[in-house]
C-alpha cells in the first residue's frame, strides 16, 4: 500500500496507539526497553512524514470514532496546526531518544522509557483532540508524565522542583477544567466544532475563557505564571529539559491558539487579545534580562524560554495570516533550537560535572561539537539570517509594522538584541580563561552529533519557509482570529 493509499483515519489513530503500545512492551521487556523506544519513536515520525502528505494533498481531516454521532463521540482533527504539533513532537522525540540512550547509559532508570513514550503518546493525543474534555484528559496524562521525568534523576533538588511543577500542573489542570464545566453547563456539548456554532457573548462564556486560559498559562510557563520551570528545568536531565521546552510547555501554548482560532475566535474580544500581547511583551523583555544575570547555563536557557514563549503571544492581537505564520514559525524553530541548546548543556554539564557559564573555556576544546551546534541553535533564538527564527520574527514584526503597531515591533526588536547578549555572553565565557573542568564523563558521539542534527535542522527550516508554511497553514483560518 502506498502512501497515496493512506487515509487520515488509518494514520491518526496510529500516532497515539504506537506509543501507548511501545510504552506497554518497554515495561514488560525492560532489557528491551531502550531499542523499543527508539523504533516507536522512529516509527511516530515516519507517520507524521505520511500523514503530512495524506493532508497536503486531501486537505483537513475531521475523524469520528466508530460512526457515533459528533456530539457523543471521540472526535480527531488533523489540520496544518495539527501538523506542526505533531511533527515537533516526532521530531524531537526522536532526537532526544537518540541522545537520552547514552545519557542514561552508566545510570539507566528502568522506567524511564516507558514513561517518556506515554508523555509523546499524551502530546499527539492533545494535538489531534477535537473535544475540550479529551484535552483535559491528555493534559492531565502529560502533566503526570511530565512530574515523573523531572525526578528521572532522583534527589532532594529534583524532588523539590518536581513537586512545585506538580503542584502548578494540577492548579492549571483544575482551572482548565472549570472552564469546561461551564461550557458544557451551558450549551451541552464538549466537542469543539459544535461548541463554536453554539457559542455566544456572556459572563459565563466569558469566565469560562478565562479559566481554561489562565490554566493553559501556568503549564505553558507563560509570564507571569511560569515560576516552576526555571526550578524544573535546572534539576531535571538533559533529555527531560529538552522534552519540557521543545514540547510540553509549547502544547500547552498550542492549545491556548487552538481554541482562540477554533473555539473563542466568534467572541472577538479584543480587549483579552491585548492582554495576552501585553503579557507576552513583558516576557520578552523581563525574560530576556532574566536569562542575561545567570550564571548557569540550563537556568539561562530557561529563561531565555521564558522570553521566547512571549513572541507567540503576540498573534492574538495582530490576527493576521502573517502574524499567525509568523507564530507558527517561532514555535517550530523554538522546538528544534531550543532542544538543542538544552542538549548541549547536558553535555557540558555531563562532561565538566557542571554547567557555570564562568569555566566555559575548557568545555570549548573538548566539546567543540557540542559547542558549535549551541552557537548554531543561537541563530534562532537570536534571529539571525537564514536561521527558520529569522523568518517568525522577521513575519511578525512585518505584521506589526503594516498594522501601525510600533511598541510591539520595538519590543520584539529589543528582545533580540537581549537575545544576542546573554548569547554572546555564553560564548564569550567559551573563549576566556576559566577554571580548569574536572572531566567526570565521556560525551559519546551521539550526543554530540543528535545535538548538533537539531541545531541544523533550526536553520535548514529557514530554508524551506514556503513549503512548510503552504503545509502548516492547511485549512487555517487566520485572519481575524482575533
């Protein structure tokens, strides 16, 4: 059977079910456990890759469960949002298996794989939900799985952060969930379709908008509700870092958009879509400036994720196709440049026993792989030229400049240039004298070489803009989401 053969409803279903079933057979078979995780892993990105193609050519697929009417059944929606969803996650799943493989090879944890492969299986499931109450399931799942990861590493620190990070995940998960009893108290159907024709202006509507974004907020880390991912990201491993930047913070943010386009959009509230870009103004400059006084590295790319997540808050109010492309595109080189940096501080801090900003020098000869591809995956964040960070920021500030939206462009082009500086610092740091690192273990080459294939991968994306955005756009409407 061909590709062309393939139908959305054969591939969907598949990129939850391989990784439930992957996770079932690494908990049984845990001598297996690792060569099972990286062929489910490898597998859920080919299926992304065939139903990428499925959709470019047949368009947005609306999957009902069983033939049961709309309203009762489970219901799965694959559009070009859905897509860019799925494809950072088959990406960078794959990846940071490669890399997590001989990270925990000396201290391997026997439930490790096969929670990781439910928290992938969690993120494709929340992407293809078409029912807010579906959602609320799959963030509960990919919180849980999340908190369980964080402690990989087992220790008083980890413990700490992991239950901050718990205690965060279950308040959003609750006020998310209030917000879907009002709606479903008040027009009697949880599916999103449904929800949208039937939705109209009034204070419980209104609550409920609130609630469900309030709560998306804290587990997307969005300022000034992040206050458990600098904690979470700097006691968690390498991997687990990578995994909670490039995926579980940014599927929240995904669902905040989604259910802005898709659900509140008929509301048009322009006075909450101000909100969220003020908010994601401050992040920027106050992440920015967070970022740029650290002295350790993974808490200075926490932050710097802080700062980030503040960019994709601006399309709320811009609302146009180039504003929502532009936002597309951050998130898509945020996933894959910030997963490498993440990556590379493992290896730092893997080699070296630590990972100060300050004894950076002798890191710089031993790892020049891992050091290169960090000033690569830079690029993005920074948004230099042809780096795929260059093409959000340049389409967004494109967008706030034909709208007359002077501050914002402003403050985005501020938070580029604090970007470059706490950048710069690091690789400043790399070519100054520091203390000597005390070598504590080998950095394998597939950690050197999994780093570096994210990194260029954040700018090869720059390359293929139009292509990406003709297929991340399928059967999106932009304009005027707002």
């Amino acid at each position: 059977m061909s590709i062309t053969e393939l139908d959305a409803t054969d591939l969907a279903p598949l990129l939850v079910l391989a990784p439930i079933l992957g996770a079932a057979v690494a908990l049984i078979f845990r001598r297996m456990a690792t060569t099972v995780s990286l062929l489910t892993t490898a597998l859920s990105a080919l299926l992304v890759v065939a139903l990428s193609c499925v959709i470019s050519q047949n368009g947005a697929a609306n999957i009902v469960a069983g033939g049961w009417p709309k309203a009762f059944a489970i219901s799965l929606y694959v559009d070009g949002l859905t897509l860019l969803m799925l494809a950072i996650t088959g990406i960078v799943g794959f990846f940071v298996a490669l890399y997590a493989k001989d990270y925990f090879s000396k201290t391997p944890n026997e439930t490790f794989w096969s929670v990781y492969l439910l928290l992938l299986a969690a993120i494709n499931a929340l992407a293809l939900s078409r029912d807010i109450f579906n959602i609320y399931v799959t963030l509960e799942c990919l919180g849980l799985a999340s908190v369980a990861l964080v402690v990989s590493e087992q220790n008083e620190k980890t413990l700490s952060s992991a239950l901050r990070y718990l205690m965060a995940a279950l308040v959003g998960s609750m006020l998310y969930l209030f917000g879907v009893a009002f709606l479903y108290h008040n027009y009697g159907t949880l599916n999103i379709d449904l929800l949208s024709n039937a939705i109209t202006h009034g204070p419980v509507t209104y609550t409920a908008m609130a609630l469900m974004v309030s709560g998306l907020m804290i587990k997307a880390a969005i300022f000034p509700l992040h206050f458990w991912l600098p904690a979470a990201h700097s006691s968690a491993p390498a991997p687990v870092s990578a995994i909670l930047s490039a995926l579980v913070v940014k599927a929240s943010a995904y669902l905040i958009i989604r259910l802005w386009l898709d659900l509140f959009s008929p509301l048009s509230v322009p006075m909450f879509a101000e909100l969220l870009s003020l908010i994601g103004m401050v992040a920027i400059i106050w992440g920015s400036i967070q970022a740029l006084l650290q002295t350790r590295l993974k808490l200075l790319i926490a932050y710097s994720t802080v700062a980030q997540l503040g960019y994709l808050m601006q399309g709320f109010v811009l609302a146009s196709e180039t504003a929502w492309q532009g936002v597309i595109y951050i998130a898509l080189s945020h996933a894959l440049a910030k997963s490498a940096m993440f990556l590379a501080a493992g290896n730092i801090r893997h080699y070296s026993g630590d990972d100060r900003i300050g004894n950076l020098n002798e890191v710089i000869r031993k790892l020049p792989i891992t050091m290169t591809a960090f000033a690569i995956a830079s690029m993005s964040i920074m948004g230099l030229p042809p780096s795929s960070g260059f093409i959000g920021k340049w389409l967004l500030l494109e967008a706030a400049l034909t709208e007359g939206r002077i501050f914002q462009a402003v403050v985005m082009a501020i938070g580029g240039i604090l970007a470059s500086a706490y950048i710069f610092k690091v690789i400043g740091h790399a070519f100054t004298p520091g203390e000597t690192a005390q070598s504590q273990q080998r950095v394998t080459p597939i950690m050197s070489w999994t780093t570096m294939a994210l990194a260029l991968l954040s700018i090869l994306a720059g390359f293929s803009a139009n292509e990406l955005l003709a297929l991340f756009s399928v059967a999106m409407n932009f304009p005027g989401a707002a």
